[in-house]
C-alpha cells in the first residue's frame, strides 16, 4: 500500500507551526500531564487533572475536568487554590500564531477556592493570573482579548497570613457570573477579586 507522503507531511508540518507558535500556549497541544508541567512552570503553581482533551483542528477547543490548581509553600501549601469541576473553551489559532491570546470563550464551574494573602501582602490568585498568559522569560504579560467568560463559584476561602494574627473566612456563594469583552487575562477571575476585596480584613488592591 503506497504511503501519502504528501500527507504526512502537511500534518507534520502544521503540527509543528501550532507548537512553535511563538512559544504561547503550543504546550496545551501536548499530554494532559505535560499541560499540568508547564502550568507549574510558568506559574509556580502546581496543577493536576482527572483529564484535559486539547483539539487543534478548526481553532483550538479545550476540555477538562477536575483540575486542581495548588498552592505553593510561599502561600503555606495546604488547601489547593482553585478546585475546577469543569473547564471549557475555545481559542484562535492564528492569534495564538502572533504571540497573542484570543480566548473565543471559556467557561469554568470553580467548586471551591481558597485565596491566600501571604505575609508579605500578595494574593495568590494575583501571583498566579498576572503570570500564566505572560512570557516565560521576561514575564511580560501577553497581548490578551476574551469574548466570553462564564463562571460558576461555588465557595471561597479567605486566609489572610499577612495579619498579626492569621485569619480565615469561609463563604458559600453559589456565584454566577458572564464577562464580555475582557483585555486583560487577570479579569478572567473578576468576580474572585471582587469578593476578596469585599472581605475588609484583607489588603486587596
């Protein structure tokens, strides 16, 4: 049977200029647990999933469930931050080529986060969504655009280590939430900024 080389190589090549695309995000076209690698790295925070399905073909689509985002020492480890039944999405691909991020839509149904200031006044989160759409070598955030976010909160922690005396709060919100029109990738967690600054106790800018 005569192989269709010309075939091959199209695929080949196309995979690889979706996984040199400027070094952005070609990682989530990899293994589940090299996703969860390279999330750590980029972030310092470590990741793990039951599963994450990553499609290339006509966009870029994302699926997965339980993803958990933990915390490092630098915020006291324990509770992970983020505890996320389900995440969804979908990208563009040619901006993904030009080093810029363009999220068509993302929706994730966050079961439980526990946002940590740590004793030198930094939350968490902030450390973590100012770092993960940036570039790994200077840490210049990326040209950023979201269409659609939705997200669905179920409870959130609030440790406040900063303090003389350490705090924590819990809260069981049962948060809706849809955002349009996004330009910068820290505002994909808008609504968990917004209920860290509502906690008065916290030093939240």
């Amino acid at each position: 049977m005569p192989i269709k080389r010309g075939g091959i190589m199209k695929s080949a090549l196309a995979m690889l200029t979706v996984l040199s695309a400027g070094g952005v995000l070609g990682w989530m076209l990899l293994m589940p647990g090299a996703v969860q690698l390279e999330i750590e790295t980029r972030t310092g925070f470590p990741a793990s999933a039951d599963s994450m399905a990553v499609n290339p073909l006509g966009g870029l689509t994302l699926n997965g469930k339980n993803l958990v985002v933990g915390n490092p020492g630098t915020y006291g480890g324990g509770d992970a931050m983020l505890e996320i039944k389900s995440i969804s999405g979908s990208a563009s691909l040619p901006s993904l080529m030009r080093g810029e991020i363009w999220i068509n839509e993302l929706e994730m149904h966050i079961t439980r986060a526990t946002l940590v200031v740590n004793e030198n006044g930094r939350l968490n989160l902030d450390a973590f969504a100012s770092r993960l759409f940036s570039d790994p070598v200077t840490g210049t955030p990326l040209p950023f655009y979201a269409e659609n976010v939705r997200l669905l909160i179920d409870e959130v922690v609030f440790i406040d280590q900063s303090a003389f005396m350490p705090t924590r709060r819990e809260m069981r919100v049962s948060l809706p939430s849809e955002r349009a029109g996004l330009e910068n990738s820290r505002d994909i967690f808008g609504p968990l900024f917004d209920l860290a600054k509502g906690v008065g106790s916290l030093p939240i800018r």
